[in-house]
C-alpha cells in the first residue's frame, strides 16, 4: 500500500519513502521552497536543486523530522544587486 506523505503544522514531515528533504533558503534565511528526498524520484530532485543553486538559494539537507524546515511567509525585503 502506497501510504501518503503527511505535514504538519510544526513543519515535520512524515513519510514512508523519505527520511530527509531538501530546502532552499532566501539570503535572509527564510524558506523559500523544499523537496523530499525520495529515491525514486533522485532525477528530478537533482534538477531542482541545481535550478535552486543557479537561482542563488542556500540549500539544506534535514532529517523531514527537523522542525526547522518550517514554511513561513517571509516578510523580509530583498536586497538586489545593482
């Protein structure tokens, strides 16, 4: 039986096909986006996190029970460049 992925509020994970997850971060350390590290999937993590390492985003592998990777609106202003 396929059993799906189940989110909580705290921002913990629990999955039956992932143990850990990807999660890019804005330069003011807000999430910006996550993907789950499952392995039939590993063609399509690995393009996009390279799309988020082109984007400029700081990744981090965690465990999907970390609370850290809890999503949030950011209400920091984006400093650009020139």
């Amino acid at each position: 039986m396929n059993y799906p992925d189940i989110y909580y509020r705290d921002g913990t994970i629990e999955s039956p096909r992932a143990s850990h997850c990807y999660l890019a971060r804005k330069t003011c350390g807000c999430v910006e986006a996550g993907v789950l590290d499952i392995p039939e999937f590993r063609l399509e993590t690995a393009d996009t996190v390279a799309q988020w390492i082109r984007d400029g985003l700081i990744l981090e592998r965690l465990s999907i029970r970390d609370p850290r990777g809890a999503f949030a609106r950011c209400y920091h202003k984006e400093v650009r460049n020139g």
